[in-house]
C-alpha cells in the first residue's frame, strides 16, 4: 500500500497539529456548515464535542506533572512561571479597564479583546520550550517545565480575567476548570504507569479537539483576524520575552530559557470557548479570540526559535548547540 508522509508534514508546519485540524474544522463550517446535521451521530458529535475532548485532554495532561522536583527546577520553573502569568494579569487589568469583556468592535483592531490577550499571553508552549532547551539548555532547564505546565488550561485565564475586575467565574466553574488537571496529576504521580499511559495521549488527542474548534470558525473572520493574529503574536514575544528574559538572569540563567518561553501554547486557542461556556459575558469575544490566539500560536513558534538561538549564539559565541 502507498504511504504518505502525512504526520511528517503536518510536524513541519509550526503548531501543526493544532492548526491544520483547527483549519479543517474551519473549511467545514465555511463552506459545510451543515455537515455535523447531515451525517449525525459520532461524526456529528465529533465537530461539537470540543470540551469533552478537552477534559479527556487535560486528565492527560496533568498525569505528566510530578509533584516532586528539585530546587532548581522549582526554582527555574516557578520564576518563569510567576512572570508569565504576571505579565498577562498585568495586561488583563489594562486592557480590562479599557475594553471590558466586549470584543473592540470598530477599527484595525477589530476583534481583539481582553479575554485573547489573556489567553495567549498566559500559557507557554510546553513542546517548543523544551524542545530549544534541549538543543540550548541543559537538562534541569527542560525539567522547569514541569512546573509551568501548571500553565495550561483555562483556570488561570479566569482567575486572570477576575483579578482585572472583569466578569468574575462562579467558584464551580473555577473549580472545574481545574478539576481534570488535578485529577490527571493525582493519578500520574499515585502510579508512574498511569503517568505513562496517560501520557501517552496527550499529542494525540490535539488533532481531535482542534478539529472541533475549528469546527465552530468561519474562516471570513479569520481573514479579517489575519494581521492583527500576527500583531497579537508579536505582543506575545516582544512584552513577555524581556520580562522573562530578566526573570531567566536573576534565577542564575543567562536568559535563554526566559526567552525560550516567550510563546503562546497550541492549547490555549481551546481557552476562550471554554471561558465563554463558563460565563456567557465573554461569548461575544470567544470566536474571534480563538482565531486570533491561533495565530499567535503560529507567529511564536516561529519568531520564538529564532530569537532564542540568536541569543545563545551571542552569549555563547564559541559554544555549539547540543543535539
């Protein structure tokens, strides 16, 4: 039988595996938005479903974070983390003040809101980052990760949005947010074979829940998102690098993990759906904050690497790179 080099060239494109499903879904609801009616049943139920794979996903994902870890990597870890997400909270209460929970409906930014800058300033892409840490880092600098990976879902999004005196989450919806990650984490570090087995999803349950948000774009407002997405990603960069970057030095790095973390995670274009289903204020913002955190998902992945190797090369003029 013919193979094709599917997954090989999906991996080639920066946040492939969120963004070409994620791309998919959006053809479908653009050009076939009846499909999910037509066909019914599990493939109906499989362009609607996005929280549900999301739970699955985040249970997951917590069955990786260990709770032990040495000083270092609490450390390393906590510092970057704490900065992360105190730049976003920090932007949270700006842009709060100013756009509330609506979306800027007029103008070359039309579209942004708070609830996108929160969501693709708060969360790291865990893949990257310790992906450049491998080749430019050390060992205990890819272990940080295990801490901000704390990071992921959509907990400290709302916790975000409350602190900036926006429409605050009732504490059940707080609490759910963080449920499945918590329970994930419980399972990973009672028994390291669950850690594995759980583990082992996490990459292949991405393709299906970007499918399903995806599923819920109409690419018109895609178009319209297209430069302000690569301005957001930019932002990402540009605001939280330095600050990271400073966060990296006074931790004993010589700020390439800080910069190295100065991205937006795939899983966080999943954040704004699950925040407006929590708390209907934030509807109106939700699909275009989707779009937009997409895209800087994209825009790091890529400008990301090539800050970070700049960097070491320049703190490091006569050092290679590890395989």
């Amino acid at each position: 039988m013919i193979q094709l080099p599917i997954k090989r060239t999906i991996d080639r494109i920066p946040g492939g595996m969120m963004i070409v499903p994620l791309f998919i879904g959006a053809l479908f609801k653009t050009f076939l938005p009846g499909t999910p009616q037509f066909f019914g049943s599990f493939t109906g139920a499989l362009f609607n479903a996005p929280l549900t794979i999301l739970a699955v996903f985040y249970v997951c994902m917590g069955a990786t974070i260990e709770f032990n870890a040495t000083p270092y990597i609490v450390k390393k870890g906590g510092a970057l983390f704490a900065a992360k997400v105190g730049t976003a909270v920090v932007m949270g209460i700006i842009l709060g003040r100013i756009w509330h929970e609506a979306p800027v409906d007029h103008g070359m930014l039309f579209g942004l809101s708070t609830l996108a800058v929160v969501a693709a300033f708060n969360d790291t892409n865990g893949g990257l980052y310790m992906a450049l840490m491998g080749q430019f880092g050390s060992p205990r600098d890819v272990a940080a990760y295990s801490i901000m990976s704390v990071e992921s879902g959509p907990f400290l999004t709302m916790v975000t949005l409350g602190v900036a005196g926006l429409s605050a989450f009732p504490w059940q919806a707080l609490v759910g947010a963080i449920l499945p990650l918590a329970v994930g984490m419980i399972l990973g570090n009672l028994d390291r074979e669950m850690r594995e087995f759980l583990g082992r999803a996490v990459p292949v349950l991405i393709p299906f829940f970007a499918f399903a948000l995806g599923a819920g774009i109409d690419l018109a407002t895609v178009w319209r998102a297209g430069l302000l997405g690569l301005g957001l990603g930019l932002a990402v960069v540009l605001i939280t690098g330095p600050v990271l970057w400073i966060v990296d030095r006074l931790t004993g790095g010589n700020g390439t993990a800080g910069l190295a973390a100065a991205s937006t995670a795939g899983n966080a274009a999943a954040v704004p759906a699950i925040v407006a289903a929590a708390n209907p204020a934030y509807k109106p913002a939700a699909t275009h904050a989707t779009v937009l955190v997409a895209t800087s998902v994209v825009v790091t992945a890529i400008v990301v690497p090539i800050v970070t190797a700049w960097w070491y090369r320049r703190v490091n003029p006569a050092k290679p790179a590890t395989s």
